[in-house]
C-alpha cells in the first residue's frame, strides 16, 4: 500500500541528533515535558509516547482528554488541559513520585487561555489541523495562532516535531526557535515510513530516521494512525531513546480507550467507537474503515453534533460520512441548550441522498444500526468515545457509549437465541 494523499509542505531545517545527556534520567523530578497539539491525534499520539517511554523503563505521566495516569496515579480532569493550577499541582505530584517525563495534550483553548503559561515544555509535537472551535476562536487563522503559541514560546535550546504532511507545517517551522524534526510521507520529513501495511488487525512498517531503521508492529488500526505513529517515534528519537525500545512501546500499545475501539456485534460483524468530532477525523476514520471492508460489506454509522459548539462543522461532518456510509444513524451527542431539531437541520444540510434515519435517542440509534448489521459488515460508532455522560440542557446523565454497545449486543444475541 503506498501514503495516504495528503497536502505537503517541507523544512529545509536539517535533520538533528539530540545526545542522550541532554534529557537526564536520575535524580526525584520531573526534566522532561512533552506538550503535544493539534486538532486530531493527540490522545493516542500521547499514548503512543507513553508507551514508548514506559518500555524504556522511564517513569512517566500522561496528562490529556481521558484524564490523568501515571504508575499509582488515575484521575479524570474533564478537561483536554487542566486548568493551570491542577495541571501544576499534578505535574508536582509526577515529580514527588520520581517520575522523570510527562506527556501532556494541550488544546487551543488552554493555550488561548494561558492555562500552560508557566509549563516550560521541553519539547512539542504538532499533529495536524483543521476546522474545530470555531465556537471559540471565531477564525481558522484565531485557531491556528493558538495552536502556535506552544511552538513559538519554545527556546533554541528545546525541540519542535512537525507534521510536514500538514499544509500549516512551514509556519510552524518559521515561527519556533526550536531545533526541528519533522515527519511524515513527505519525501524531505526526516522521520517517515520507506514501507507499511495495514489490515484489520493492525499496522506493521518500517520507518527510516536520521541513521536508523525501525520495524514497527502496531495493534492499531486506520491511516490516520500512520502519522500518529511517526509523531511518537520522531518525538522519541529526538529524545535519544533506543530503536528497540520504540519498536517494544508502539507494539505494547493494544487499545486507546475510546479510539478505534473494537467489539464484535450478535452476528460477528465489527463496532468500532470513536471519538471522532471533526469533518477532517470523519473523512480519514471513515475512508479508513472502507478500505478494510470485506467486498460487498457495508458500512454504517452513528454520529451526532454538539450543540452550542461549532455549527458551521455540521453539514461538512455529514457529509463526510454520507459519502463512506451505506446508512447513517444521526443521534444527539451533548446537545445541551440547543434544541436537537436545529442541529440536525444543519446536519441535514450536507446530505445529498436519502441514506440516513433521525433519532431522538442516542441508544435507540445505536440499536437499531447494530440490528441492522450482516456478518461482515463494519459499523462506526463516533463523537462520544470514551466520555462518560450526555449533557441535555444543564443536566449530565451518566453514560457510556462502550457498555451501551455492549448491552445491546448481548440482548440482540438473546433475541437470535
């Protein structure tokens, strides 16, 4: 299989190597901190990084959208970036427990908000963008100059991983101080893939860095997850940590709750649930999910929209899906104060065929498209991943889109029974 087709832009910044001395591992604190931004990718490129820390034997935290974890230490925050001060009460917690690395998402809202003002990030990774927030930032360029913060507010002495696949990469690049590395499928990116693989049970390739190979073997699947993949790797050599080590965490790495989660449906068709909100994550989970499809199979999927958030996203995200999806199950996903007939009419917007069924319940949706499954077929599950509530008006009901799955499973293969 060859790259996914993507805009590109290159560093002419030259490759660089970063002496293991530089990040010290011994001694009671913390001396290094990874941020990690950018629309899509952040969850599981942290975990990812994670991972490949812990394989090193490095004591290390993550800091992001499903919460706090560290050895001895979970914690939900309810915030993709804790507000400044329990983000540095938890970093101090990292450091009092011997922890010597901490990865931490860091969303545009934090950054705008200056809630990582007073964290000197050692280094930061750049995912991608694309159009989310807009709610908030008002603007494409508003949400990019957020997302940019983290990388300009870095000294010469630290260190900036940029997608070069991204067509924002070459503004980054001109904006930092940082000594740079890029990647991607880029022909000049210093960290990419020579060759990959992927199937439904994972993805395997070799990527070449600055004077190394590395085989990797990754249980996760989507193409989205090829570049997820480099981010970590690029972010791990540049903090000096061995080939073997790298290929050990990526493979280690069996599930990010919430992204791309796999279940087997009553008659052995596959669920998957995603946290997936951005007509950008839709176009590449979905196109994705196509791919892996057995011929003949279908696709279906259930989405929803947040209301009081962005609502110029709605149609593109509608869309995106009705031109993957065999049917779509449109359900609420937090609607909050907004009435659930005015986001689905701007869903509605983006269709252009009669494949789709409105729902006013988000578990009735997701029965009836679980129902509608054959054997073979793949059904999306999206939005909600792992969050634990719906939020209707003021109220929060608890509920999770995994036990909800599941649940419905088990009683549909009671009906067959």
């Amino acid at each position: 299989m060859g790259p996914p087709t993507t805009d590109s832009t290159t560093s002419t910044t030259p490759s660089i190597s970063v002496r293991r001395s530089s990040f010290p591992r011994e001694g009671r604190r913390l001396t290094t901190v990874i941020g990690i931004t950018g629309t899509n990718g952040k969850t599981t490129t942290g975990f990812l990084l994670d991972a490949i820390l812990r394989a090193e034997g490095l004591g290390t935290g993550l800091i992001g959208t499903l919460g706090v974890s560290a050895p001895g230490l979970e914690a939900k925050t309810g915030l993709t970036t804790p507000d400044s001060l329990e983000l540095q009460r938890t970093l101090a917690l990292f450091a009092d427990g011997g922890l010597t690395h901490s990865v931490v998402e860091v969303s545009s809202h934090a950054l705008e908000l200056e809630r990582v003002a007073d964290v000197d990030f050692d280094l930061a990774v750049f995912t991608n963008f694309s159009q989310d927030h807009l709610d908030f930032h008002k603007s494409m360029d508003d949400y990019f100059r957020a997302k940019s913060k983290l990388f300009s507010s870095l000294s010469a002495d630290k260190l900036a991983i940029i997608n070069a696949d991204d067509p924002r990469a070459s503004e980054l690049l001109e904006l930092t101080s940082a000594q740079t590395v890029t990647y991607g499928f880029d022909g000049k990116a210093d960290v990419k893939f020579e060759e990959w693989g992927m199937s439904i049970d994972g993805i395997t390739g070799t990527i070449k860095c600055d004077r190394e190979t590395i085989h990797i073997s990754s249980p996760l699947i989507g193409s989205y997850n090829l570049h997820n993949i480099l981010a970590a790797v690029a972010a791990a050599q540049a903090l000096a940590i061995p080939a073997d080590s790298i290929a050990k965490g990526i493979s280690s790495l069996h599930l990010v709750p919430g992204r791309v989660e796999q279940m087997k449906s009553h008659n052995g068709a596959t669920i998957i649930v995603d946290y997936a909100h951005t007509p950008d994550a839709y176009q590449k989970l979905f196109s994705s999910l196509s791919v892996l499809l057995p011929r003949g199979r279908r696709l279906g999927v259930v989405f929803g929209c947040g209301g009081d958030k962005d609502r110029d996203k709605r149609p593109l995200m509608a869309a995106a899906a009705e031109s993957f999806a065999e049917h779509l199950f449109v359900a609420p996903d937090n609607p909050r104060s907004e009435p659930i007939d005015a986001i689905n009419k701007d869903i509605a917007a983006g269709f252009k065929k009669e494949s789709h069924t409105f729902f006013d319940d988000r578990a009735a949706a997701i029965r009836e498209a679980v129902a509608w499954l054959e054997p073979g077929d793949i059904l999306a599950v999206v939005g909600k991943g792992r969050e634990d509530c719906q939020i209707v008006g003021t109220e929060r009901t608890e509920y999770s889109e995994v036990e909800t799955v599941k649940q419905i499973v088990k009683e549909l293969a009671g009906d067959e029974n």
